[in-house]
C-alpha cells in the first residue's frame, strides 16, 4: 500500500527522521528478506566528451552547435570502443552513454554506433540517452517517439536511464528547465519504452526549489506509471549539485544529507510498487550512503569507472568495488554485483 501525496507531504515535513527511516527500512526488509545489498559496475560514456554544456546531471541540456563537431566534442566511434573494451577488462557489464542534444546527430548515427558496440562486446548491456535525448533524436530525425525508440532497441539499446526527470511537475520545470521535455514528455519516453518491452529506471534530482507538494507530486507520476506498465526496474534519488552549474546561481540551498535520507525513505515508501531503490554515493558521500541503507535503500549504484557529467558539477566522491562492499558489510549487508536490470548475481 502506497501513501498518499498529502502523507507524502506529511513526512516531509516532520522532524521525526528516525522513525520515517525505520518504516523505509521495514518496507526495504519486506521486498529483500534476503539481506543483500547489490551494486553495478559499469562505465559512464560522454558521446560528446562536452560536459560543461550540462547544467546538472544530465538533466538541463543546452543544444550544441554544429561547429562542435567540427571541433572535436563528437567522440569518434573507436574511442568510445575503446573505452568500453576497459570497462570488459576491469570486470564492468554495462555503460550508460549520454552526451546532450545536437542536430546533427540524428538516428542513422545512433543506430551505427550501438550496432558497432554489440558486434564488438555482445554482452555489454546499453544503458543509454534521457528522455531529453530521445525526443530530440525523433525530432532532428523527422521520425515518432515509438519508432525512435523502436529502432534504437533493435540496435541494441537495451534499456533507458532516468535522467532528465528532475521534479515531474511542470510548474517546477517550466520556471527550472531551459528545454521543452515537461512532465507529459518525460512520462511519454518511458511509456512507449515499456509499452516496446524495454525496461528503465526512474529518477529524482530535488533541491531545485521546489516545494514538498512538488515532490510528492513527482513520486505519485512515477507511481501511476509503474502501476500501469511495471517497467521500472528502481528509483535513484538524488540532490542537486548547484557548484559550477547554470542553475547554481538560483542560490538554493544544498540539500542536507537529513535531508536526503528523508527523502529517500519517503521514496521507498511511497514507491511500494517499485522493487529497487538506489541509495546515493556520488552526490552525498559514503558515509550517508551507508546510512542510506537503514533508510530503504538495497542497492548502492555503480562503482562508475568514469564519471564526467557529476564532476563537472563539482562532485569529487569516488569509490572502487572493495571499497563498497567493505560500506555493504559494515552496514550489516551482503554485497552482491548485479547486471544493470537486477537479473543476474555474479559470485566474487
């Protein structure tokens, strides 16, 4: 049973963290009983290698101009293979690509790049582009959202990551976000993935502002989604990082580690219907991601061999593998790498 949006609100609002976090870490325990905590080692990729053109993670595009290409912002094709073929031989199963939104890359190069990497690495899951990125590749490339996103599956795209979600509500976006993907065109992209048989995550970036109305309007979307669809594998939220970001100069304040591991339990809670929540090293440290861990979270991320796009912001956290898994067991957990779909446990 969910809560509703004005107990959402409720839990917010009050000061009662610790015993918000035991009802998070009741329900967690409900959906895990097995005492596993997992994690993912994959690679984050910049198709762009342009970073600064974000303004938070991966959520805010500016569109890049053309004569980038030109410059050298577009990776080259054996580049990015290159780099993947690192990540197969430092143990990692998957890469998230993202790279922002550019007019001249329409859906041929896409398609190209993504069939190139599975004849090379067959076994690498692509964890690929926001929603952002999807729309613009449909609308440069003069095609439908549903065949956009068609025939990027049948070039391997494997799943769709919830970047650009921010805070699903479009009086938030429409005074935050200097694009169009509003609310509607977030939920579009990942319906017709569902609809098409893929699978995606879901996201939160909150500290934009917004009011706990906003958020908990955000958690009911994702909600009402995963109920009519089921194609959500987890939801990962996370706080913005205002330090050399476009939106930094809106002097909100930083988000509080109380304050996300409120947030974060509120989010378990509320998504009941979602079996996997991500508790968060990258914005907030390894110190409250293992907190994280007794306020619903079951899963602590990736190790990210690369990570461009939070860095930019000016988040410096990194980890490796034995580094989390020495957080998982102190915090009274087992670790276990998983693949990017929660499917497949591997023994190390």
């Amino acid at each position: 049973m969910s809560l509703t949006k004005q107990q959402c609100v409720e839990m917010l609002e009050s000061d009662d963290l610790i015993g918000i976090g035991m009802e998070a870490d009741a329900l967690r325990r409900k959906l895990h009983p097995e005492n596993v905590v997992t994690y993912v080692i994959d690679r984050n990729i910049n198709y762009t290698n342009f970073c600064t053109e974000y303004c938070s993670f991966c959520a805010f595009y500016r569109p890049l101009k053309g004569k980038l290409a030109a410059e050298g912002y577009i990776l080259d094709f054996e580049t990015i293979f290159e780099k993947i073929r690192e990540t197969v031989e430092l143990g990692g199963t998957g890469v998230l690509m993202q790279g922002g939104l550019h007019p001249d890359l329409k859906i041929d190069w896409f398609e190209r790049l993504f069939t190139q990497i599975k004849q090379r690495f067959p076994m690498v899951h692509l964890h690929c582009l926001s929603a952002s990125e999807i729309l613009a590749i449909a609308e440069y490339s003069e095609l439908s959202l549903r065949d956009t996103i068609a025939r990027l599956r049948d070039a391997g795209l494997d799943s769709i990551p919830g970047g650009g979600a921010e805070i699903l509500d479009d009086e938030v976006r429409q005074r935050v976000a200097r694009l169009k993907c509003l609310t509607e065109d977030w939920i579009a992209v990942h319906r017709t993935a569902h609809q098409l048989g893929m699978r995606t995550t879901a996201t939160m970036m909150f500290g934009v502002g917004e009011t706990f109305e906003h958020r908990a309007n955000h958690f009911q979307r994702v909600y009402d989604l995963q109920e009519e669809t089921g194609g959500f594998t987890a939801f990962i939220p996370w706080s913005f990082q205002p330090k050399n970001t476009a939106l930094g100069g809106r002097k909100w304040d930083e988000a509080t580690s109380v304050e996300y591991l409120k947030t974060l339990a509120v989010s378990r809670l509320f998504l009941s219907n979602i079996k996997n929540v991500q508790a968060s090293w990258v914005t907030q440290g390894l110190k409250v991601l293992q907190l994280g861990l007794r306020f619903g979270g079951n899963d602590v991320g990736s190790v990210m061999l690369e990570e461009n796009v939070v860095r930019s912001a000016g988040v410096t956290n990194c980890t490796t593998e034995e580094e989390l898994r020495h957080i998982i067991r102190d915090a009274g957990f087992r670790p276990a790498q998983r693949d990017t779909l929660y499917r497949t446990y591997f023994l190390n």
